[in-house]
C-alpha cells in the first residue's frame, strides 16, 4: 500500500494531499506527488481518494504541523463528519 511522508493537506473544498510517496506501483519511492481528492478515513492513518487510491499517512511536514497541531487527527476526524 502506497505511503505518504512529509504530506500536507491541500485544499479546502476538495482537499488532496501533497507528500513524498513511497511504496506505490506508479511512482518512483521519495517522488513528491499530488493526490487526487481525499473522501473518506479508513481508520487513524488510511484515506481514499476519489480515484480509490488508498495512501497510508506517515510522518507530517514540519511546518505544517506547526501550522496546524496534530494534524493527523484533524484531518481524520474532518473526514469522518462528512
């Protein structure tokens, strides 16, 4: 399953991710990437893309977590009230 390190979150309305992939049969391991739009937490740390694309979230980027502490949970709970 592809993992995504360094992310942050992208968007308001129709949030995707940035990250340092690795793991995932489509891109080099390390490549930077953007997801396609997040709809849905799986569990603490999986979300799903539109596309279905699956991503386990690894570490967070620094300044964003700075930005916007814990953002892992912030991210999945806004997920699981949709």
């Amino acid at each position: 399953m592809p993992k995504l390190d360094n992310w942050s979150l992208v968007g308001i309305e129709s949030p995707s991710l940035h990250g340092n992939v690795s793991d995932s049969p489509n891109f080099e391991n390390g490549e930077f990437i953007r997801t396609s739009y997040i709809c849905k937490a799986i569990d603490g740390n999986h979300v799903q893309t539109y596309s279905g694309s699956i991503y386990e979230l690894g570490t967070v980027d620094p300044l964003y977590e700075r930005m916007y502490p814990n953002a892992l949970q912030r991210l999945i709970e806004s997920l699981n009230k949709k």
